[in-house]
C-alpha cells in the first residue's frame, strides 16, 4: 500500500529556540533509518521550509507500525498527515466499478 506522508513544522517561539531546534532534529535525523519494509519511493522538502512530504509504501500485511515510526520519532519538531494512495489505474477500475454498480440499482 502506498501513502502520501505530510508532515509540517511546528511553530517556534523565538529564532534561538528555531536555531537549537533544527540542529537538534537533524542530529536526529542523520541516525534515523527507515524501517525494514518501508520503501521511500520520494523524500521532498517545502521550498519555504515548512515541512515536506514523502510518497511512501508498506507491505499489505503492515499492521500500521511501519508507517508510525517517523511520526513518532519527529513529532517534536512535526505534525503529520497520512493519507492512503493508490495508483490511477487501480483508482480508474475501482471508479469503473463503482459506476457501472450505481447503473445496475437504477
């Protein structure tokens, strides 16, 4: 299953908290390793430096685990948003289906 994975920067209060903050989360983040089983397919940054996402996949028999870890890990610097994707062809026979069943009910 693939998913978008959004995360946003949380506000700082002062631009020393900001400074101390980000060279904290990237001391974090160059130890940080994916887990075993996720596939990073894409890893951006916002241009205006407010967050990013990543377009991510996990086998079907990930209990929720997998996708977990990093919002776990960063939820002091982000929030994060996980949204559920799938390709456009699966996306257009599952509309197909959807179209055609409405059309047998009448």
């Amino acid at each position: 299953m693939k998913y978008l994975v959004q995360w946003k920067a949380h506000q700082h209060h002062s631009s020393e908290h900001f400074e101390n903050d980000t060279q904290r989360m990237n001391a974090v983040l160059d130890k940080w390793i994916p887990p075993e089983g996720l596939v990073i397919h894409h890893f951006l940054a916002r241009v205006d430096g407010q967050g990013g996402i990543a377009i991510v996949e996990v086998p079907a028999s990930d209990d929720g685990s997998l996708l977990a870890e990093a919002p776990s890990v960063f939820a002091p610097w982000f929030s994060y948003e996980i949204i559920p994707m799938m390709d456009i062809p699966v996306a257009i026979e599952s509309a197909t289906h959807g179209r055609e069943l409405r059309h047998r009910a009448g």
